[in-house]
C-alpha cells in the first residue's frame, strides 16, 4: 500500500517537472502574453493592452528599427518596458527632446539599440537613459491580441 502510494507520488512529481520544464522553455524562447501599461506607447498600444510577445527574434539577433519590443527596464531590473527600436548599434540617433530648439545626435555603441515610445511627451525612454544593452531585450511584440 505504501509502495503504491508513494510510486504514485514520485510519478506526479515526475510529471510536474517535466511540464514545468516545458513551460519554462515556452515561455523563455517561444514568447508569452504581455499585459502593456502605461501611456508611452500610445497610441499605437493602448495602458492595459494585451499583446503576443516572441521572443526567437532576441535569441537570433533578428531586431530590426521600427520593431517593438520587451525589455527589462535600465532604471529597474524588476519591471519591464515595451518601447520603439529607433535604432540599432552604429546607427546615429537625435539624442534631444522634441520640443529643444536645438538638436543633438549621438551614435548607438556596439552591442546596444535605442529605444523610444511613441507618445514622445510622455515617454521615458532612450532620451533618459541613454542606449540599451542588446542583452537586456526580453522578447518582440508581433501581435497585439485585444
């Protein structure tokens, strides 16, 4: 009896870690669903939209300009930020607010993008913080679901 019980207990064990494995796998190389708040991307997407992330595209370098993307937040690595890539490693970028008379440009390093939201006024982005590691690219928004 206690041989059957316990056998029973090791295999769902077995079971939940093969699938928790799986999952894991998904949701770090596949993609996943996004929930996007905040008004710096509007309003192209809206605060409380739900969006497809797919995240091959970071793991094959495959980020191009005008992609949107998620990714782990430079001022705090607990959330994360769904920007506009405006531009790629050598690429030269207006560094200034839209509003300043005069306008600065600056080249994105290797190994980073710069990253900006489609609500300008109302973004924190790149103009702030500066260009974004590549590594810190979580996945590429190519379906927004509702």
């Amino acid at each position: 009896m206690l041989r059957h019980v316990l056998g029973k207990t090791f295999r769902f064990l077995g079971y939940t870690v093969q699938y928790g494995c799986i999952a894991h796998c998904a949701f770090e190389y596949l993609g996943g669903i996004v929930v996007c708040s905040g008004p710096s991307m509007e309003p192209t997407i809206q605060n409380s939209d739900i969006v497809f992330s797919e995240n091959l595209s970071r793991h094959f370098y495959c980020i191009r300009k005008g992609d949107i993307v998620i990714v782990k937040s430079p001022n705090d690595p607990k959330s994360n930020i769904c920007k506009r890539v405006i531009g790629l490693e050598g690429d030269k970028v207006c560094t200034s607010n839209p509003s300043d008379f005069l306008k600065s440009h600056s080249y994105v390093p290797k190994g980073h993008v710069w990253l900006e939201g489609d609500n300008l006024r109302n973004s924190t982005d790149s103009r702030c913080y500066g260009p974004v590691p590549y590594g810190l690219i979580r996945g590429r928004i190519c379906l927004k679901v509702y």
